[in-house]
C-alpha cells in the first residue's frame, strides 16, 4: 500500500460533517485513485510554509517510507503582506520550498508541488483574476530548479473558473446567500474555499494532474473516474427577470433598505462587499449602478444583508442604488457613494535621509498617498517592521532590534487592504561598534546578558 501524503493549509484540509458546505479537496482524492493508494490527509487550517514547517513537517518526515508521494499544496496566503504573520516574501516562499523537497527526498519519498487554487475572481469583462500576487509562479519555478514533479492547480482551476464565468463560479465555493444555509443564516462570502462541489472538482484536477506526471508508479490514478462532476447553475441574482423595473415601479414600501459598510464616501478594495439592512417584509435586494444591472441577494431572517459583486469593481467613483422586494411589492430605493482604488503609489522617505548614518536602533519616517493604511519595511526581503499611516498621511517607526554596523538595501512598501504598492528603496548605513571590535571581544570570557543589562563593562548606549 503506497501512502498519498497531503500536507498544506485550509483549502485542502478534510472537513467533518458539521462543517458542511465547507470541504477541501484532499478528503475528495481518494476517489480517483486506485485501490493500493492510501491518502493521509495532514492539511491543516491557518498553516503556511512557514507555520507547517516548524510545527509539523518533522511529524510527517517519521511517517513516510520509500517510494510514497508527498503532496505540497502551499501558497494561499503567503503573499497577504498586510498581515505580517502570515506574510512570506517571493525568496522566502521558495526557499522555505527547498527545505520541504529536500527534507522529504532524504527520507525516500517523491515530493509533488502543487500551486494554489483559483480564487473566485474575475475582471469587470468576466475573465478569471490571478488573485495571489505571482505567488503561483513562484511554485513553478522553485519546482523546475528542483527538478521536482508539479501540478498547476493555478492553471486547471482558473481555466475552470473561465468556462462557468461570474454567474455560475461561486456554486463551487462556500459563497451563499443570507438563509441559504443552516450553517449561515447570515451568509458568507468565501472566494477561497471550495464548497463539496468545488472540492471533488479540484480533487479530480489534482488526480488528473498525478496521472500526467513522469515517472510516478502506473496505476496510481484510475483514469476512468476522472469524470467532472455536476456544474453548478447560474446564480438566483443572475436569473431575475427585467430587474430594471424595480427603478420605475411605484414604490409599496415605504421603507428602504439601509447600507451599513462601506461608509459613505469611503475608500475602498476592489473586492469590496456592501452590508446593511432590508425593510421589514423584504425578501430579496436589488443593486444597480447607472441604472445597469448588477446583481441581488436574499435577506436574512433578521433583516441583514450582505453582498459582493460577482465582479471586480473598476477603480474610481461608484454610486449603488439598492432597491428591496417584499413579494410583489418594490421598496423605496437607497443609495450609497464609495470610490475604489486598485493601485498605491510607493511611500516616500524622510529617514534616515539618503546617504546619512543611522544608529544601531533606525528610526524610519515618511509619508503615504491617500487611502494608505500602513507602511511596512523589508530588509533583504523580509519583513522587519510595520508602521501605521496617520490621517496626514505621515508615518514612523524605531526598529525593534539593533542593527550591526554596514550598509544594507531596505524597501518600504505601502499597504491598502490586499492593495500594496512596489517598494520603495533606501540604502542604510548603520554606524556602531564592530563586531571584531575589542569592545566586544573583550567580554567573550562572559556569557551575554539580557537587552537592560547594566553590568560593566558597557557599550555604548545609542
């Protein structure tokens, strides 16, 4: 019996029966595989490479014995870099990717990369959006300067997301409507993980992927049960009727609905959802724009809403009109004002000035454009420090550690919800005691103490 190892984050982990409509993919894989295959699904929620890789992967390594596969399925949120715990920059996503083949080849096993699933993301002409920064593209080329097997699940996906389009795609996600399901009676909008459909679809996609790789045993796929499932149908918001009369029919509720988020006037991403408040009686909301359009959804029992277009928003101004039914009857007609923004411009920097010395402790300042949240900094790639922008725009922060003496590349890149901008560059030149210094050699007889330490012989204090 060959074992089939899955290991990486939610998309892929294996769900309970009362965590329906949400599954992932690496509890549907067995169904395409053949009979000498034992899939171990060791997937798990809120892990990156970073997290599994000190957490559990020694774990795994003790399990595997020679000639079984080890699927890496990483990379859907290690490019977020507006959270920083989660954040791994393009050299450490693949480094922390050579570690894991090396590590699974030196116990005999066959390491497979797998790139990231789709996001259910399309484009105002209805074209799938590469919705994780590139990050795909980075699996692809660890995996070739490895010489490791990979399987474009980045590629499979999208191209199915192509072939339903916005009004169908969502029917393979945990995406519903406020009262569509017992396990959310408000609704939840979840472009990321697959519903049950959604996961047997990208289950089959993996085994599809497994059955052209070179090299893997024969028989390992059963190519007879790659057949796709059922597709979903085209969304309920999608299939009203001449929704544009709900504009010109007199209205029988006097009430209107109530937008709650975004605030008016707010700035905003371009996957932003609208929330707020149906009339009493109200069954189903309307939205428009110009008097096009753009989609609906149900109201929960309690009157609440929420709804994310099917499509991306083109930056700029955008002014909603939301009109609620209640049977027959139209309500009044609400509206709501936001602009969205689907660029940022780099920050700029005041310090340290260009070509000045710092101090072992740098004090980094600047300002941001408009609509910034905050500023984080990377030295060599990484992320070493964050620093929220003001309502003037200004921003500061003292790094926490103190730096040794040279001169080092930092970057500092503006953040607006999963909107950053490119970096902007600063050579720091960070005077200090040298480490070969007789200052410091001078105490190696002792061992060192705490950062508050007052003992003599002293540093300097900066």
């Amino acid at each position: 019996m060959r074992k089939i190892c899955v290991i990486g984050n939610s998309v892929a982990a294996s769900r309970t029966e009362g965590e329906s409509p949400l599954a992932g993919w690496g509890q549907y894989l067995k169904e395409f595989l053949g009979p000498d295959c034992d899939v171990r699904n060791y997937a798990r929620d809120g892990m990156t490479l970073r997290a599994y890789y000190t957490e559990r992967l020694a774990a795994l390594l003790t399990l595997v014995d020679h000639g079984d596969l080890v699927l890496i399925a990483f990379g859907n949120v290690e490019q977020r870099i507006n959270q920083p715990n989660l954040y791994h920059s393009p050299r450490e996503f693949k480094e922390y990717l050579r570690l894991y083949i090396e590590a699974i080849r030196a116990e005999g096993a066959v390491p497979v990369l797998l790139t990231p699933t789709a996001r259910c993301v399309f484009d105002i002409s209805g074209t799938p959006v590469e919705a994780h920064d590139g990050y795909p593209r980075l699996a692809l080329e660890a995996a070739a300067e490895l010489g490791c097997p990979v399987i474009d699940m980045m590629a499979s996906t999208t191209q199915l997301l192509a072939e339903l389009g916005p009004t169908r795609a969502r029917g393979l996600f945990r995406w519903l409507d406020p009262g569509e399901h017992p396990a959310h009676p408000q609704g939840i909008v979840d472009a990321t993980h697959f519903n049950h459909a959604g996961a047997r679809e990208a289950a089959r996609l993996v085994a599809s992927g497994l059955a052209g790789v070179p090299g893997l045993p024969p028989g390992l796929v059963d190519v007879q049960r790659l057949v796709p499932g059922q597709l979903p149908p085209v969304q309920t918001e999608f299939t009203v009727q001449q929704p544009q009369l709900a504009l010109t029919a007199q209205p029988e509720v006097a009430a209107a609905p109530a937008f709650t988020s975004p605030a008016p006037g707010a700035l905003v991403g371009v996957g932003r959802k609208l929330t707020g408040t149906a009339p009493k009686g109200a069954e189903y909301l309307l939205f428009f724009e110009e008097g096009d359009y753009l989609g609906g959804t149900r109201t929960a029992e309690d009157g609440t809403w929420q709804w994310r277009r099917a499509v991306q928003w083109p930056a700029g101004r955008h002014k909603v009109t939301a009109v609620a039914l209640a049977g027959n009857a139209v309500s009044t007609a609400a509206e709501t004002e936001f602009e969205v923004i689907d660029r940022l411009a780099a920050p700029e920097t005041i310090g340290p000035r260009k070509g000045a010395w710092s101090g072992p402790r740098p004090r980094f300042s600047g300002t941001a454009g408009r609509g910034v949240e905050k500023v984080v900094v990377l030295e060599q790639g990484r992320l070493v420090a964050e620093a929220p922008v003001g309502e003037d725009g200004s921003w500061r922060v003292t790094h926490a550690h103190d730096w040794r003496p040279g001169t080092y590349a930092v970057e500092f890149v503006a953040v607006f919800s999963a909107i950053h901008s490119p970096p902007a560059r600063l050579e720091l030149k960070v005077h200090g005691v040298p480490e070969d210094s007789w200052l410091h050699t001078s105490m190696s007889s002792r061992l060192p103490c705490g950062p508050d330490c007052e003992h003599y012989p002293a540093l300097p204090s900066w």
